[in-house]
C-alpha cells in the first residue's frame, strides 16, 4: 500500500527537522537560526511534529513574538535539541 500525502510530508519534516537539530548540537550554525527554521517547520506542521513542542514552551519565551536571546536561552535550545535527538532516533 503506498504512502499518504500526509505520511510523506511528515517523514520529510521529521528529516528536516533532524538535519536542524543536528546543526544545533553540534553548533555548526547559529542556534537562534536554526530555532526560528524549527519554529516555521512546526508552525507548518504542528500535528506532524508534535514531538518539537517542547522547544516552544521554554517558560519566558513566545516563540512567534518578542523576546531576548541570552546565553541561558541558547543553552536551553540546544540541551532539549539533543533530547529530541534521542527521541527522533528511537
């Protein structure tokens, strides 16, 4: 039986969002850019990707609005990057 639309897409956004992830462990780009990328692929897909929720409900952050970018911030992204990384692999 071939594949839904629907799984397609969420098996194509899991792949970004694993490459992304990635990029924020390992800190090869910058972790507020890679936030905001997670950001719009879970806007787009939030049902797909429920899984990243916990990377928008940091207590003091709105991730659709204003907020400052501290140290402890990205700090906190990239710790709950590699959980998802872990949750992601099983």
């Amino acid at each position: 039986m071939p594949l839904r639309k629907s799984q397609i897409r969420r098996a194509r956004d899991i792949e970004r969002a694993k490459n992304i992830l990635v990029a924020i462990v390992e800190q090869k780009v910058e972790t507020y850019v890679c936030y905001r990328q997670l950001n719009l692929l879970y806007c787009s897909n939030s049902s797909g990707l429920a899984e990243l929720k916990p990377l928008f409900r940091i207590a003091g952050v709105d991730a659709n609005g204003t907020f400052s970018v501290t140290d402890e911030l990205l700090e906190q992204i990239v710790a709950i990057s590699k959980q998802l990384l872990v949750e992601f692999s099983k």
